[in-house]
C-alpha cells in the first residue's frame, strides 16, 4: 500500500466522510505537522502508545505543550471533544505510521527511525486523555445538565457497581443470501440497522445472513459512579460510565475512580402499559463516555 492510500484507509477510518484532511488550514494537518517533528514522534512511541492495545495515552498538559499556533487544545477538548479528539489521534497515527515509518534497511545500517510496522492500520488508535481536572477543575455529578451534552468533563467518585464484560459491535458484516454480496455496516454505540436491500446492482433481494467472521466488536462495560459525600445531608447522586477495550475491567466496587470523559445522553427507558420497557424518544438520562479512567484514586 503506497503512502498515499495509507492516508485515505485511515482518514476513511476516523473519519468517514472527511473532505480535505491533509489541506493546510486543517487542524489534522496542523497537528501532524506537530508530531511528526522527530522529537515529538520518539516521544510518543517511547511514551504515549500502547502497542499491545492500540492506544495512545496523553495528559491535557502534553497537548497543550504540543498545540499548533493558534489552536487551544483544552477548548477543543472541551467544546468539540469527539471531534477534536479524532483529529488529535488521525495526525498521530499519520505521523506515526506514515511519516516516522521507513523500511528497514538489509545492511541492518541504523537510520534514526524506529520500525512501527506493529502499529495498527486498519482500525484506529484509541485516544485517552487524561488530567482535564489540571486545568478546569473537577465537575459533580449535581452540574451536569443539558447545556453539558458532548462536552469533555473530569470526575471522581466511588464506584458503586459493575456489569459483566460484552461485545459491542462496531461493524457488522452481512451476505446477501441471494448473490452472496459482502456488505458491512457500521454500529453507533452499539446500534444498527441491517441493510435495506442489496447493494449490487440488479439484485433487488432484501434478505442477509449475518457474517460473524469479518465483524468487528470491542469489550464493553457500564460501570456506576457515585460522587463523594457533601456532608450536607443530601443523598450523594450517581452516574453511569461507558467502558470500552482497554478501559474494561480496571476497577471494582468500592474503588475511588478518576474519569475523564465526554458527557452524553441516551433515550430514558420507561415502563409501557404491557409491562414492557420502551425508549422514550422526548426524555433522556445522561451518562459518560469514558476516554480515560483512573482506578484506585
């Protein structure tokens, strides 16, 4: 695969419909101008990736040192979380893999670079950001209101519960059971229709087996956070966190936590008059998105 490609596969993975990712005036270009200087890139392969999980660790101080001209990273952090935080990992993993990788030479002659051959190329890097709390302080549970939806925030607290680890999909693979065409569909948050109908031209058919083999799913988990008590009497609130990969499994209850996440919000359940639980499209209950948890706290 030439340079080239390499970028649009993973342009195509962080960002499906990304127009003019490498243009100049982008922050994604921007910020891989940053890390693919030589210093900054060591840094990250010696510092910040987790080659066994596909991850790439920062603090808030770490991007704010490395921030492009003009750009302030905790706003983005902030304002524009999944965005910002995709076009932060899409960089890195451009300067990463396509910038700082050379062949390795046969003479076995050292040419400065490190071979990152290992880093993944087909799935993205999972960023985690830790330290929001350094620069904005902590945020309680009480704060978090409507206006606070898909912002970043900082928590802490004690964990009250845990639910088993499960699959969630993230792409779902299908063959129409008619031609035997391949197709996959991606899941947002672990949610997704089967196709409509198939996709080659001429076939018209509507049926689809499941293609368990090339589907994609990650390690999931829930976990509830209970903030520290006021002492003013009232009973301490709670939260739900949203657990993924390599975030699974790192705390049990009884366990003072830290996280770090984006604040989002889902369709309340509610009880219907058959006695079974409905979404209720008009309310919805907030919940955290986890980018980086600190067990043990």
């Amino acid at each position: 695969m030439s340079p080239r490609e390499l970028e649009q596969t993973l342009a195509g993975l962080y960002f499906p419909q990304l127009p003019g990712f490498d243009s100049p005036e982008s922050l994604i270009f921007r910020w891989r101008q940053k890390f693919k200087s030589a210093g900054i890139s060591r840094c990250l392969l010696a510092n910040h990736l987790r080659r066994d999980a596909g991850e790439l660790i920062f603090t808030v101080e770490d991007l704010v040192r490395w921030q492009p001209d003009g750009v302030d990273a905790v706003a983005i952090l902030h304002s524009r979380s999944t965005e910002g935080i995709a076009e932060i990992g899409l960089a890195a993993h451009l300067a990463l893999v396509v910038d700082h990788s050379v062949p390795v030479s046969v003479d076995g002659a050292d040419d400065g670079k490190e071979p990152v051959g290992d880093i993944p190329q087909h799935r993205c890097l999972e960023v985690r950001v830790t330290g929001f709390e350094a620069v904005r302080g902590f945020t309680t549970i009480g704060e978090l209101r409507s206006e606070a939806i898909d912002t970043f925030v900082a928590l802490k607290g004690t964990c009250t519960r845990v639910t088993p680890i499960k699959p969630r999909a993230i792409s779902l693979a299908f063959v129409c059971v008619k031609c035997g065409h391949f197709q996959a569909v991606a899941a947002t948050d672990g949610r997704m229709d089967a196709p409509a109908k198939c996709s080659r031209s001429g076939c018209r058919s509507r049926t689809f087996a499941l293609d368990r083999e090339h589907s994609v799913t990650e390690d999931w988990q829930r976990m509830r956070v209970q903030e520290e008590p006021s002492g003013d009497g009232f009973m301490p609130k709670c939260i739900d966190c949203e657990l993924t990969r390599g975030l699974v499994d790192a705390c049990v209850p009884g366990d003072a936590v830290v996280i770090n996440g984006v604040v989002r919000a889902a369709p309340a359940g509610t009880m219907g008059a058959e006695g079974r639980l409905t979404h209720n499209k008009a309310l919805y209950v907030l919940y955290i998105e986890a980018v980086s948890e600190i067990g043990r706290a």
